[in-house]
C-alpha cells in the first residue's frame, strides 16, 4: 500500500533534461538510459538489458554517457535522470572508451566467431562490429574457448563470460533457485555451481533462463550445437504445450525442425521465463515415433491406411454403431492438449452428428471437482484471480499443489513473493521445496482437508477475524455454516490432521488477517473422494474473509494441462455446451439447436469413468479418443485396458501410438501444437494463439478437419475456411467468448469473460457481485478417504507429477533432455519405514494394492511423512493407476488418486 | 597417489556433523549472522572450510549455497581443504611469468613432492598458485603465509623453504 503511494508521488514528480540537445521529461528516477531510449537514442550497453527486466550490475562501462559539471563519465544503466543535466551519449572520448571496453574483453576472449553458436545474436560481437574494433589491441596468446557442459543442456564457457551477472541475477532473483554465483576472483573470477556439485543436486532447475539472458555465447544449450545459425532461424511464438500456466515460447526452427525453444523478453504471462518442460521439451515434436499416416486394424495387427480407407471405415462404423444401438452407445473424449477450436468442433460433432452429450476428458481426472466446487460456492468453475495478482497478495495459502514442479512459472512468483517478506503458508503432507520459504508448514494426513479448512475457519470465527461487512452484503448461507465449523476446533483438527494446533492457529491468523490473501490450489485439493467438498472449504475460507473480487486475493486453482481450462470451456463435458450453459436447459439448448441444425439430447452424459464402466459392461459401443491416453491416465488401469478390448471400435487421434492406440481399431495421425492455428486458454482464463511453425509429418492432419471430413462422410456438412472461422462460431455461441476474435488476439491475450468486442477482458472475477449474485457457504463436514491403510495394506499412497515430466510422459519423455534428467520413476518413502522394512535408498521394491502391482525403485526421504509414499504417474514401465482405486467423489466423478492403500517389500 | 594422501589427510582431519553442529550451534547461526566472520570462526575451529559445515552454514544463514562458495572463494584467507601449516603462493601472473616465475614453481613443486592445490605429508607446507598477487614490480613473487618474497629464482625459492623448515624443526 505504502509503496504504490510512494510511487505515485514520484509518478507525479517529473524531470526534464537535455540529451543530445533533445529535450526529454521522465519521471524522477528514470535511468539517462530509459530517458534517452524515450527519445529513440540507443545507447550501448552489454551487462544491461532493459528488455529482461533486471536491474543494472553496471559493471561494463559501456554505457558511459559525459554529464555536463560531472567529474567522470557515469554509466547511464543506472544512473538516475536529474532535472536539468545536460547528457552527451556520442563524443569521441565516449567513443574511443566504448572501444577500448570492447578491446579489453576480446582480449581475453577466444576469437571464434567462426563457429560461436551465438554469433549473430551476440552483443560483445554487434558492438565489435559497431564500434569498428577490428582486432584487439591488448591480444597476447589466442585462447582456446573453453566450453563446459555439465548435465544434459547447459554449457558454461568461462573465456566468453564478460561477467555482467546477468544469469546470476535471473537465478537468484527470477527463477529464485541460486544454483549459480560468481566464483573466485580477479582472473580466475567464473560463474558456477557450488564446486563439486553436479548440477542436479545444486538446486538448478535447468530451467535455462541463464541462456535467454547471457548477452555472448558463455552459456549455451548444447542440443542446439550445429543445427542453424541465428540469421537461418524461423521464429514463432507460440503457446507452451505442457502446464496450465500458459507460457509464450518462441519456436526457432530450420529445415521443418525445431531447434531450440526460447523466451522472448517481456512476453507473454511468462514475461520470457521458461521452466525446464517449455524450454527443453520439443523433441517430441520432431520425433521419429509420429504417426504420418491412419492405421486400421486388419487381422489383429495395425496396418497403414489411406485416409479415405480410415474415415470410411469410421464413418461407417458410427453410423452402423448409432443405427444399431442408438447415439448413447458412442461416447468420446475431448482432450485437454488440443486447441479450444478442436474441441469445440468435437463436442459438436459428438452432440449434433452423433446425437449424445457422452463427451468428457482428463479434466475430469484433475478439476473437475473445482468446476464443480467453485461454480456451486461463486457461480464460475474458474480461478478466481490472475498470476499477474500474485504481485499484490500479502499473505499467500498453498495447499495441495506442489507449484515449484508442476506449474513453475507461478512457482517462482510465490518465491518471489516470499523473498520480498509475504508470508506464505503452505498445506502438503510431504517436504516441497515451497514449504523452505513457508512461514507455516501444515503436515496434514492425507485427506483431511475440509478438517483442516474447518480448524482454520474455527479459529477465525472464534478469534473474530471474519470480514463481517462482507459476508453481510455479498453472501449467503453463513449462519447454517458458522454452526457446521464450530465443532472442527484446533485440538480437534490437531487429531484429525496431525497438525499441531497452535499451527493451525498461526496460519488462520496469517490468512485472516493479511488485506489480501490469494489461495491456490491444485490436484491435492481435487483429486479426492471428497473433492468438491475440498475446494467448497476453500471457497468458504475466502468468503468469510472478503478475500474475493480483489487484487491479490481470491480461489486459484492450477489447472493441470496447457488447455484443460479451455477444453471445459468448450463444452468438452457431459452436462454442459460451450460457455458452461447447460444442455438441460431447453433455451440454450434451442440456441445451439438452431445453429448447429440439429436436434440435441436433453439428458447428460457419461463422465471419464463412467464411459470406462459403461464400456466394460458393453453399453458403450465405440469410443473415440482425440489426444488423450487413458491407459496410464486413468486410475485402475487393469479395468481400464480390459474395458476398452470389450469395445466394438476403438477409434484413437493422437500424434503418437501412444499405450492406447495400441489397442484401438483405427488410429488417425494427429497435428501437434506446433504445426497448427488455434487457441489455448490457460489457468487464469485467458485466451492465447496458437501459432503454425512447422508443417505436419507425413500425412497427418489437424483435429479439426479430421472430425469435419467425418462429419461429412456421415452426412452432416461441417466446414470452416480455418480456426478463425471456427472461434467465430464459439463467440457467437458462448458470452463469456463472445467479444474474442483472432484479429483482437493477434493485439494481446485476453481473460474472459469477454463479453463483448469492446470488451478488455476480465482479470479478476466477482468483483463487486459474484456471477451467481451472492457467493454461498457451504455447511462441508469432514469424511476420511475412501480407502484407508489397514493391515494388509499399510501404507497411504499418493501420486502426482515432478518437475521435469508431464502427464502420461508421451511427450516429455521423448525429450532428450527431460530423460536425461530423470530416466526412470522412483517412489519416496521415509527413513523410519524404509528402515524397519529393510529398504534402501535406490533398492528396487515391490509395492502393490488390491488391484495391481508394479516394481520400481525407492528413495529413502523426508519428504514424506512415515507411512506414506509418493510415486509420479509418468511412467509406463512403473504405471501407478495400475495401484490406484476408480473411487469417485459423488458430484464431481473425480477419482481419488491421492489416496489408495497399498503394500511395499523390497524386491531382492 | 598425491590425491589419496589429500583424501586420507582430509579424512583423518575432517570433522564430523555433530562437531559442525555442536560449533554453528555454539556461534549461533542463523540468517542474521554475518558469513565472513561465521566463515572465519568455523576455519579457526577446523583448519579449513569443510564442505559439509559450508552447507549447513547455507541451510542456515539461508544464503545460497552458490554464494558461501563465491564468497569463500573470493577471499585467498579461505580454504576448502585441510592444509598444511604453511601455506605457500606463488604467483603465475603475466609480470611475474615472464621473469622465470614457472620455473620457482617447478622448483618448489620438485622439492615438495607435491602438485598445486595439494599439502605435504608432514603437513607442514601446501601450495597455491594464484594468477596475480598485486606487486608484480617484485616478481617473480612467493607468499608464504603473510610474508612476501620477491625476485625469486628456483634456489632463492627452496632456501625460503630450508627456513621454514628449520624454524619448525
Ligand atoms: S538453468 Fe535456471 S536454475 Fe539453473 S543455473 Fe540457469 S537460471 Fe539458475
Ligand atoms: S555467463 Fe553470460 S550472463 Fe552470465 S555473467 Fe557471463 S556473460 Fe553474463
Ligand atoms: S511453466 Fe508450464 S507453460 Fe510455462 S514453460 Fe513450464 S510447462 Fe510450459
Ligand atoms: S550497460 Fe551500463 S555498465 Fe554495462
Ligand atoms: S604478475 Fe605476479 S604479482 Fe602481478
């Protein structure tokens, strides 16, 4: 608060002064440099980058610019505009010191150019060249570069290093791990790693922003190495196709291949950072593995196919199927990795061609239970706030997500935040890297988190912290809530959750009391039984405490996939059309009637799971599954494969022959992010293009034209001159996209709701009114995990994801990189159990529970809490839904991944 | 050969965690503390800087274990090895290269026994080399502890090293 009144002071209090006989008047405070960018003079700078957003090291003197009455030159980069100075950028003495700035670091510097995989894109060379420094003046014995690579991407070469700290400022202060410094000094002075540690255990993410930022060729990503120089690069910015933060990546491709993945200063949410995923992760893209042509299953095996042959057989096929044992027996899965286009035109072929709401995807498998939660608590199944809002919260509440690994760009902003002293209070049963920033680490036992939330909203209620005037004016349903949390006191949280009590009562004070405390949430909080009742205790927890329809506040929950938030949106569910409008609604169903041309079916359909059930008990006929992998996504995975065998047609669109394509009748080759036009929308509800930087493998086809030529092949015409024509369709069908065209996106992303072409888009929800009119308590009673350890099965496991992997590993383990960190899934277990079961650390271990087994290796850690363990779902050999239960929360149809009860003996 | 005798010597010298706890408990680490003088404590207590007390002076100071490194390395008084009781430095600079400084090197490496950055087995002497030590007017340069010695050739360089001999003996 005091700081933004402090800046508006200044805003206010303006300078002006003469550069280069031009007249310029900035706010106090501004560098001569920014001063003189106003007024288009460039001056050179090396170990600055106003671009990047870092502040100045001032250590190149490049930058000198002469201030009339000064006793020496001073470095514009940081030295503050005054009223009155006057500033010359350009004299010959300015000159010649420029010149011999750049002569000294060449000096030492190895002349190689030649090969230098960054010249061209290199300020020590354009300013060489600018300033006509031919050949170093000072150039004792020719220096051999030095490059260093350690660990599979990053490579440090200590004689092109102008020690600008560029990388060390983005690491501490950016990416905040501080896995690198300077080291030594005087000749010897390097940027490394503490000495003797590998990378991988330094703290580095290899997140590579150190390489977007190094002004010369000192660091660099070795894949890179020969595969193009800067000038023959295509660049394209896109949308990453990994996380729900929705970063922009720029795409630098050569020869239809991508080369290299990088961020572009100051754009996109990401504002040019990357996490290891979006930056390393590409290869799949270019992969040998992509299918390039249909296959259809003939004799058993899967054979190539024509496309006219494929979209026959299906279209046949369906049509057969739905003649025979009507529209319900057909179901589909949208997928949360394609485009809101694509899905769109799925959900509609599904409804208006085949005539059943059987749509669904893996967004049942994460959020579904906040769609569901918050749309009962706030009216909108959506978060609450935006990343940018981060900046503003005073107190931060992170429970049930592991932000640092699995959505690390709003990762790093919470330990940003927690550097600049807002106090952060993190929820997780296990050790996360978050909880070392934590002012409050609550170790809940897993599953207790509406107990948790009820002790917190205890302790607020009876210390008298709630925001009376708000729950006044904008909500309902308290009184009913207020009895239902008396019970839930400290001490008796304590039992329940194992968390001490006088935590639970510094945490509810922290949360309570800070002007703006934002929540966020992921799939700790969703993947539950009791799912939807975790997160309406998140909505009750905001509500009570005003902390909605403001800055830096507010429900956040992560989304798990680049565009689960948009596939949703599309209507890629059973009981809703695009823009969440409900398909039991007879106006809009009219509505969508009307323009689709087609009779639609009144009643919901099957959910994720309950199309795997269905389909096990042979009501589902055929299933048609676009970019989606529910052999290792979806729990249970015996029941699963043996669900999917029973179909009539397996029909499977995707870019790879992933684990299920393997078992489909027909399989169609796929476009990938990278070679198509569309949208993505990410965590925050904002709409991003998706940009065309490679052509299609082969034969493969985008999704969309896909289901249109089968559309047609059955009878039904439908055609678009492309995406754009398409989000055409969905703005006039959907409010909340109505005012979104891709002429507006090519300006800028935008949040909905967007309601209208005017419309600037919505950055925080429920301001001022909720969507549903008042925001509604909910009276939530605590109900343990449907499975619980017993004797046979002693052990509580929980599964989710890690840094350097995603989702079913189809395309993050096709990364060179990304493998090469982690090659092989592990699952973690405390020293206690690990002890008395004879298990050490990297032993191979059996662990099974009532539906299946795997074998894999342990890490023995304190990261989880004894009786407990944790396993990553990326991996095929080592699948942990071969462990998990389909136990579902009864609202959402969410399964519990986070809780099944399983055994664990070493393996010998 | 050389380094295993280093490895043992560390290994006989090298303090255990419950002597590094004991001490940063005794000096009351925490994120208030001052690095340079914690560092200096702890090497008074040990000799040198052992790796494992400079990650649990991280863990606690909550500076980045990156910047104890960069901090410890960028002052000569800091050592990450045990060493011996004379610590000897010879400049590789350029001023004192070219007036014969590899030369005293070799001649000390020679009559030591041992490689740069390695000690003596009696423990008495390590060797460093640095790239320059500030008074190249007096090169070629040796530093033993604090005192100078300048205009070294190799026989100057090894009656230096009689001396110290002589005086500890
Ligand atoms: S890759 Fe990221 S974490 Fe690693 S050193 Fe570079 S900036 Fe730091
Ligand atoms: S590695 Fe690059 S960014 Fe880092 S200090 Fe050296 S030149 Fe600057
Ligand atoms: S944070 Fe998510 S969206 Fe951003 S680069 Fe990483 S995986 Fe991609
Ligand atoms: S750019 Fe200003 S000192 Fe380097
Ligand atoms: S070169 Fe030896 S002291 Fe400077």
């Amino acid at each position: 608060m005091q700081s933004e009144m402090t800046t508006d002071r200044i805003m206010a209090d303006e300078v002006s002064l003469s550069i280069d006989d031009t007249e310029v008047t900035v706010p106090a405070g501004t560098t001569v440099f920014l001063a003189a960018e106003r007024v288009g003079i460039d001056i050179p700078h090396l170990c600055y980058e106003p671009d990047l957003g870092l502040p100045p090291s001032s250590s190149c003197r490049l930058c000198l610019v002469e201030v009339e009455g000064a006793r020496t030159l001073v470095p514009s980069c940081s030295y503050a505009a005054s009223a009155g100075i006057v500033v010359r950028t350009d004299t010959d003495e300015i000159r010649e010191i420029r010149r011999m700035v750049i002569e000294l670091l060449l000096s030492n510097h190895p002349h190689d150019c030649l090969t230098c995989e960054k010249s061209g894109d290199c300020d020590l060379q354009k300013y060489a060249y600018e300033l006509g420094v031919k050949a170093p003046e000072y150039a004792g014995e020719l220096i051999p570069p030095q490059p260093v690579q350690d660990g599979p991407a990053i490579s440090y070469d200590r004689t092109k290093c102008i020690l600008c700290g560029r990388c060390v400022e983005v690491c501490h202060n950016v990416e905040v791990t501080g896995a690198i410094d300077f080291q030594e000094r005087g000749f010897d002075t390097h940027i490394g790693l503490p000495p003797g540690l590998p990378r991988d255990q330094s703290g580095c993410t290899e997140c590579g922003n150190c390489i977007d930022v190094c002004p010369t060729g000192a660091l660099s990503f070795v894949g890179a190495e020969g595969k193009g120089r800067t000038w023959e690069l295509g660049r394209v910015a896109t949308i990453c196709p990994y996380c729900g933060v929705g970063c922009t990546i720029v795409l630098n491709t050569r020869d239809n291949r991508v080369v290299k993945v990088t961020g572009q200063p100051g754009l996109g949410i990401n504002h040019g950072w990357l996490c290891v995923k979006g930056r390393f992760g590409f290869d799949f893209i270019n992969h040998e593995g992509r299918l390039t042509g249909p296959l259809i299953r003939r004799d058993g095996e899967l054979v190539p196919a024509s496309w006219d042959e494929a979209l026959d057989f299906v279209a046949e096929h369906l049509t057969q199927i739905k003649q025979e044992f009507g529209p319900d027996s057909i179901a589909a899965l949208a997928s949360a990795k394609c485009t809101n286009e694509e899905n769109y035109i799925m959900q509609k072929f599904m409804r208006a061609v085949i005539g059943t709401n059987n749509v669904d995807h893996c967004a049942r498998l994460c959020h579904a239970s906040t769609v569901a939660g918050l749309a009962q608590a706030f009216g909108s199944g959506a978060m609450t706030n935006s990343i940018e809002d981060l900046d503003q919260a005073t107190t931060i509440f992170v429970i049930g997500s592991n932000t640092t690994e699995c959505h690390p760009i709003i990762g790093a902003a919470i330990k940003r935040a927690a550097q600049r002293g807002v106090p952060l209070i993190v929820a997780d049963p296990r050790t996360i890297e978050l909880t070392e920033y934590a002012a409050v680490h609550l170790r809940q036992r897993h599953g207790t988190d509406v107990a948790l939330v009820n002790g917190l909203m205890n302790v607020i209620l009876s210390e008298g912290l709630e925001d009376e005037q708000f729950i006044a004016e904008r909500t309902e349903g308290f009184a009913e809530f207020r009895a239902s949390v008396e019970p839930y006191t400290p001490e008796l949280a304590e039992r329940i959750t194992g968390v001490a009590a006088e935590d639970i009562i510094r945490a509810a004070r922290l949360y309570a009391q800070a002007p703006a405390a934002a929540i966020i949430y992921s799939m700790g909080i969703t993947q539950h039984t009791t799912g939807t009742d975790n997160v309406l205790s998140l909505a009750n927890l905001a509500l009570l405490t005003g902390n909605l329809g403001k800055r830096g506040a507010g429900v956040n929950p992560l989304r798990g996939q680049n565009n689960v938030q948009g596939a949703c949106d599309m209507g890629g569910l059973p009981n809703v059309f695009p823009g969440y409008q409900k398909v039991d609604d007879d106006e809009a169903r009219a509505k969508f009637e009307v323009v689709w041309g087609s009779s639609l079916p009144a009643s919901s359909g099957l959910t994720v799971v309950e199309m795997i059930n269905a389909a096990a008990k042979g009501a589902v006929k055929a299933l048609y599954v676009m970019g989606e992998n529910p052999m290792l996504s979806d729990p249970h995975q015996s029941h699963v494969e043996e669900a999917l065998k029973k179909l009539g047609l397996l029909i499977v669109q995707d870019i790879f022959l992933t684990e299920t394509a393997q078992l489909a009748d027909v399989v169609l080759p796929a476009t990938s992010f990278a070679e198509k036009e569309g949208t993505f929308t990410n965590t925050e509800r904002r709409v991003q293009r998706v940009r065309k930087a490679l052509e299609p493998p082969g034969e493969a086809r985008g999704d969309w034209q896909i289901i249109c030529e089968l559309a047609r092949r059955m009878g039904s015409e439908m055609s678009y001159s492309g995406a754009a024509a398409i989000q055409d369709e969905i703005a006039f069908l959907t409010p909340s996209y109505k005012g979104i065209t891709y002429d507006r996106l090519e300006q800028g992303s935008l949040q909905w709701p967007c309601p209208d072409r005017d419309h600037p888009g919505t950055p925080i929800l429920h301001v001022g009114r909720f969507t549903r009119g008042l925001g509604k308590f909910h009276a939530v009673e605590f109900i343990p995990a449907q499975e619980l350890p017993d004797d046979d099965y002693p052990f509580a496991l929980s599964t989710g994801r890690i840094l350097q992997h995603f989702h079913t590993g189809t395309m993050s383990r096709r990364s060179e990189v990304l493998g090469a960190l982690v090659s092989v899934g592990v699952i973690e277990i405390n020293p206690q159990d690990a002890e008395r079961l004879g298990i050490a650390d990297g032993q191979p271990v059996r662990v099974s529970s009532r539906r299946g087994e795997i074998e894999i290796n342990a890490v023995v850690t304190d990261r989880v809490t004894p009786g407990t363990l944790f396993l990553a779902f990326h991996y095929r050999e080592a699948p942990a839904n071969r462990l998990t239960i389909a136990a579902l929360d009864p609202v959402a149809k969410i399964p519990e991944f986070k809780v099944c009860a399983v055994k664990i003996e070493p393996v010998w | 050969m050389a380094e295993t005798i280093a490895a043992q010597q560390a290994a006989a010298q090298a303090p255990s965690e419950a002597d590094i706890e004991a001490l940063l408990d005794e000096l009351n680490v925490s994120s208030e503390s001052n690095l340079i003088s914690v560092l200096q404590d702890v090497q008074a207590r040990f000799g040198y800087l052992p790796a494992p007390a400079l990650e649990e002076i991280s863990r606690r100071t909550k500076i980045r274990l990156s910047r104890v490194y960069g901090v410890v390395s960028f002052y000569a008084q800091f050592y990450t090895e045990p060493h011996g009781r004379h610590m000897i430095r010879c400049c590789r600079g350029t001023a004192c290269y070219v007036r014969g400084g590899q030369r005293v090197i070799d001649a000390v490496k020679a009559e030591l026994g041992v490689e740069e950055e390695q000690t003596t087995q009696d423990m008495m002497f390590t060797l460093q080399t640095v790239a320059c030590l500030g008074a190249c007017a007096l090169g070629p340069l040796m530093v033993v502890d604090s005192t100078y010695h300048g205009n070294m050739d190799p026989r100057k360089a090894l009656r230096v090293l009689q001396m110290y001999q002589e005086d500890s003996g």
